[in-house]
C-alpha cells in the first residue's frame, strides 16, 4: 500500500511551528515537501537551541522528511524561480507575517493566475485584517488573547500551557484543510484560497469555557488539576513522591471508591459527601481525606487499588520518563530518522495506515536539497552556477 500523498508536491515558505508542522504532516504521508529557506540563516527555528545532537528540538520535530532550499527572495531574480517553482506545485503553505508574501509577489491571487489547480494555504497569528492583524503572534500571546490563561493554572496563578499549543492548533486546521481542499479538487479540478488564523484556531479550541461563560454568565474558575463540577478529581501524591490523577464520575463509582480504595464503605454515606454538588461544597475535607489514604501507600499499590475498584486514574509521567512510557516501548512506537548529525530516534506519526510503510525519512540541512530542486526545475549547470554567483541561491 502506497501513502495517500505520493506524488503531491507541497512548496513550504514557513518558519517556527505551526506552518512546518502542518506541512510535516503531509510529508508524513507521502507528500514530497520543498522548504524554502533563507540563505545563510534558514528557519529561525533552527537556532531555538542545539539539543538534538546540535540541531533544534523544535526543528528536528517539524521537519523531518523535507527537501531545503535556499534562496534569496528579496534578489530580483528569484520572483521567477518561485513561480517557476510554484507552477508545479499542489499546494502552496506559508506563514510569514502579513502581507509579506504579497509584497514578494507571491500573493494567493498571483499564485493562482499562474496556476489554478494550487491550493493555497496562508497561516497568520490573527487573520488578514482586523486591529490585531499586524501584531506579534508569539504562542504565549496568543493563550493569553485566547482566554486560556484565563482557566489554566490555579486559582491564584494563571499558567500558560506547556506546549505551543496556539500554533499545533494552526497547524492541525492547516493540515486538515488542506487535506479536504484536495479532496475538493478531485471533484473540480480546481485549487483554492484557506486562511488560517492561530487564534481563531485556540478560540475554538476554548469551546466549553467560551459557551459557558457566554450563556451562562459566570467563568469557570482555575483549578489546577480539579473539575469545577466534578469531586473527587485531580492529583492526589503517593508515599514514594509520585502523583495519581484520579476521577470519579457517578454514584456506583463513588461507592467504590470508599469501599475498595479508601477501606470504608461508610464514607459513601457521610452527610458531606453523599451527593455529586455536596463533594464539590465540600471539597477541601475530601482531598484531605483521599490525599491521607493515597500517601500512605506507594504508586503501585495505588494503582492496583484504583485499578481493582474500577476508578480511572493516570500517572503524571515527568517528560524525562515519557520517552520510556510502556505503551511507547511495547508498541515500537521509536524509529530513527537521518540528520545533519547522524541517526535520531523519533516518534512514529499518529496516524497509522495499515499495510503502509510509515514515512520516517531525514530532517535536512540548509539547502541541502537546492542543486536537486533547481535541476528537477529545468535549470541548467550554468544557471544554477551564475544563480550562486549572484547570490540568488546558496
């Protein structure tokens, strides 16, 4: 079985997080991806930090399995070797700041003169107009204008999330757009225009905050790992200095809980507890309760009474353990991709085709690729020699 997306050709003019992600999603399957870089310099994702082997983690985790080229594109050549580019290309994916590319001549409507069947995939922090159009979009400031700092955290601190999570979710809208407008133009022939915003894209990603809050008139408060409506739930620590997150969500539940976790099925029946909304009022007192019974065992054991009475629960797993998380291990979940500094291990993509081959293939090194791309475009030896002499290409 082939991937769904051998043989498309996706030109990248990205930087950062959320274009290279999305584009790395369709290189994931099959895709073959053309990254144009600047010379010299590239991505500046490249130099977050050298802790890969000397490579960004960042750029190591959204670039594998693409092509870099690098060109100058403020040199007064390289209009014509972009569309030239273009031209044979599915879908075209961008995230520099507004108005950028249509002052390189790359703008959605340029692009699709030149070539009607290209899907055009523009990403930007806060959409192409409006007052907040120009702003910086950095992922923080994007949590903050989004209101997820506003319910994350605890109740006297706002926290922001600890991943980029703004610009992973203007990547999956970017990816899972693109997907459908090829889909789309199996049936017209034609390509299109998809505007991504990051924030409108963690705006809907607050959904039951946002609606909540909006009809019902009162905000859900912070609560670190605790449930507004829901008692007990959140992080309870072991004896051995690990911590258990645990839910209970019905009566039948709940009577488990007492019996078979906390040794005393009469607390069921405690006035305080007895009902859902009178845990919630009573909150405090039964943390301290369960807090008292889970520290005084260790993880595992706490585990397997959780287990035993049916309660869902999970580890907290620290990153430094997550790499060797069993479900991980088990299911082979690692496979090494080439690099500028060798063979790195990396996460297999989410998805899975059965039968297909997943495509793991290497994080490349500045303009790597750009002698290959520019003889696939037809440039002669020549050519491509006065394009390096004039520093067009590097």
């Amino acid at each position: 079985m082939s991937l769904p997306l051998e043989g498309t050709v996706v030109v990248a003019l990205e930087q950062a997080v959320a274009g290279p992600f999305a584009t790395r999603q369709l290189a994931d399957l099959g895709a073959r991806v053309i990254k144009v870089e600047r010379p010299r310099v590239g991505d500046f994702a490249r130099s977050y930090d050298e802790t890969v082997n000397g490579m960004s983690s960042a750029f190591f985790w959204a670039n594998r399995s693409k092509e870099s080229v690098t060109f100058d594109l403020k040199h007064p050549d390289a209009i014509q070797v972009m569309q030239r580019l273009i031209s044979r290309a599915d879908v075209f994916v961008q995230n520099l700041a507004p108005g950028a590319t249509q002052r390189l001549g790359l703008g959605s409507d340029d692009l699709r003169s030149l070539n009607p069947g290209l899907i055009v995939c523009n990403i930007t922090g806060y959409g192409t107009e409006g007052p907040y159009r120009d702003k910086k979009a950095y992922d923080l400031l994007i949590q903050a204008e989004a209101g997820i700092l506003s319910v994350t955290g605890t109740p006297q601190d706002p926290a922001k999330v600890g991943i980029s999570v703004a610009d992973i979710a203007g990547g999956m809208y970017a990816y899972s757009s693109v997907l459908a407008a090829l889909f789309d133009r199996t049936r017209t022939g034609d390509g299109g225009v998809i505007d991504i915003s990051l924030f409108d894209s963690l705006v809907e990603w607050m959904s039951y905050p946002l609606y909540y809050t909006e009809y019902g008139g009162k905000t859900p408060p912070r609560m670190g790992t605790s449930h507004p409506t829901i008692a007990p739930y959140g992080s309870f620590r072991t004896r051995d200095g690990h911590e258990l997150l645990l839910a209970v969500q019905s009566e039948r539940e709940w009577r488990n809980f007492c019996t078979l976790v906390l040794g005393d099925e009469s607390v069921a029946e405690d006035e305080r507890f007895r009902s859902m909304s009178r845990r919630v009022a009573n909150r405090t007192e039964l943390q301290e309760l369960i807090g008292e019974r889970l520290g005084a065992v260790e993880m595992s054991e706490a585990i397997a009474l959780l287990e035993g009475a049916d309660i869902a629960s999970a580890h907290v797993t620290p990153v430094g353990e997550l790499a060797r998380h069993p479900q991980l291990v088990t299911r082979d979940r690692w496979k090494n991709v080439g690099s500028p500094a060798g063979p790195v291990a990396a996460l297999l993509p989410p998805a899975v085709f059965r039968g297909a081959e997943p495509r793991m293939e290497a994080v490349p090194g500045l303009g790597a690729d750009t002698e290959a791309v520019l003889r696939w475009l037809g440039y002669t030896a020549a050519e491509r020699a006065q394009m390096q002499t004039t520093g067009l290409s590097a």
